[in-house]
C-alpha cells in the first residue's frame, strides 16, 4: 500500500513537473523579466547527463545546458550521438579545446599561432564539420593568458568561459567577455568552502535583481562522494527545484544572445573555421 501512494505521489509529481516545461519566447521578454540560471559543464561526459532519470529531469523541467566538449576526436560514436541530440533538443554545444591542455604553460614555450593551429583549430573543424553551432569556449583548467583571450574572442568565439568561486551575474547586453561561473562540483565545494546555503542565497539575489546567474561542473553521479569532479544528483535537483520556485529561466549561452539580439552570430560562426596564417 505504501509503495502504491508513493508511485502516485511521484507520477502526480512528474506531471505536474512535466507541465512546466516552457520554451522562453524571445519576442516577449515577460515584461523585461530576465531572471535565470546558465549551466555549463566540461569535458565529455555527455552519458552522465543522458542516463535516463537525468536526462528526463533536465527535460521535464526544461533546464538548458551548454556542454563544453574536449577532444572530441576520441569520442565513441555513441558519445557523438548523445551530443547530436543535445543540440536538437535546444542545448548548447560549446568548445572546450581539442588536446585539453594547459593554455598558459603551452605559451611559455611556444607562439600562439602553435597553440591555435594544435588545441583550437583541429577539433573545432571536426565538430563544425558534423554539424555542431559552436560559438562559445571554455579553457582547459581555466588556465589562460590576456593576448590569447583577446585573439579567440576576436577571430574565434563569442563568450569564453572561466571559473571563480565568487558569484558572476549577467545582465542583458554585457559587453562580449569572459565568463565566470561557480563550480557545482562537490571537490571545488571543499577546496573553496562553498556551502548549498551560498548557492541559494545567490539564486535568491540574481531573482530579486533581475540578473542571470552561472553555474558549472563536469560530471553529474546518483551516488554521493566527497571531492568528486561531480555533482551529485540531488543536489543538482535541489538547487534546480530551488531556482524553477523563485521563477528563475533556464538560459544557454546562445540564449543569451538571442536576448541580447544577436540572433546572427550563432550562424555566422557556423561556417567560420577562423584559422589563421602568420
Ligand atoms: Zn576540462
């Protein structure tokens, strides 16, 4: 009998959770009401996302993720696949290097046309090449130098994202920059004692001031652990049930755009292999 009422308490839930789903309707801006979380994960662990219960909670909830992929020139087929269908279903697929390397150590020894011709251009063609709208990047150990930031958003991408362990909020029309959000992951939350309370709190302040919060990790697991490169599930729920209460919108980076009305650069990027000869 127990498990009976549970099953219909949750099945009521799913439903209920599953009626929310809302596509954001760029040519009604709610009445200037911009509010919203970005999500961006690293690397490659697209399945981790896909698992079924997962995936059915980012999609039932209408949560967008923008995933930064790394070495996609090693990935399975099955892992390609994943990623095709992220975009079809409205995710964002940004770039996140072709080797994953340390951008600054490279630089101490090398030029930076090296370093584009070996970590960026290579996989960026593969990708664009199987039809992936890549417009946006994130730098391996967020590990960077001023010159080299200011060739890629020049020649190659529209936001390049690092991390930070203090709140970054964007509002509509910030200049094109560097990105800052907040690691999720639980070994970041040890390493940079940050709390599920911080996290709240700055959702609450980005509701309350109309301003779009950012968020990060890489992996997301069922099972908790401590100093993980994960976010375990719950959690994730948690601040995700927690953000859809406060009325919070899920954003992609390219949904930024758009409601920055720059529809054009996803496109324009598109077939732009930007390589550059010195
Ligand atoms: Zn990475």
């Amino acid at each position: 009998m127990r498990t009976k009422l549970l099953l219909i308490a949750l099945s009521a839930g799913f439903i209920f959770i599953a009626s929310c789903n809302k596509r954001i309707d760029y040519n009604q801006k709610d009445n200037g009401k911009i509010a919203g979380i970005v999500f961006c994960i690293d690397d490659y662990y697209v399945g981790d996302f896909y698992k079924a219960n997962h995936y059915r909670y980012i999609q039932s909830m209408g949560i967008k993720m923008t995933y930064f992929i790394t070495k996609y020139h090693i990935l399975s087929k099955g892992q390609k696949r994943i990623i095709k269908i992220f975009q079809a279903d409205g995710h964002e697929i940004g770039y996140h290097g072709t080797h994953h390397i340390h951008a600054k150590d490279f630089l101490d020894t090398s030029t930076i046309t090296k370093y584009l011709n070996y970590e960026i251009n290579p996989d960026l063609k593969l990708m664009r090449n199987d039809g992936l709208l890549i417009s946006d990047f994130s730098y391996p150990y967020g590990s960077h130098t001023p010159q080299l930031d200011s060739v890629l958003l020049n020649k190659y991408f529209y936001f390049i994202k690092l991390g930070s362990t203090k709140p970054y909020f964007y509002t509509l029309n910030m200049p094109r920059e560097i990105i800052h959000p907040i690691p999720l992951d639980e070994r970041y939350w040890i390493k940079y004692h940050i709390s599920l309370q911080n996290i709240l709190n700055y959702i609450d302040s980005a509701a309350r001031q109309n301003k779009i919060i950012m968020f990060y990790g890489h992996r997301l697991t069922d099972n908790y652990r401590t100093n993980v490169n994960a976010i375990w599930f719950d959690k994730f729920r948690l601040i995700m049930d927690y953000s859809k209460e406060k009325g919070m919108k899920f954003y992609t980076l390219n949904d930024l755009k758009k409601l920055d009305n720059k529809k054009n650069i996803i496109l324009n990027y598109k077939n732009d292999t930007a390589d550059i000869e010195e």
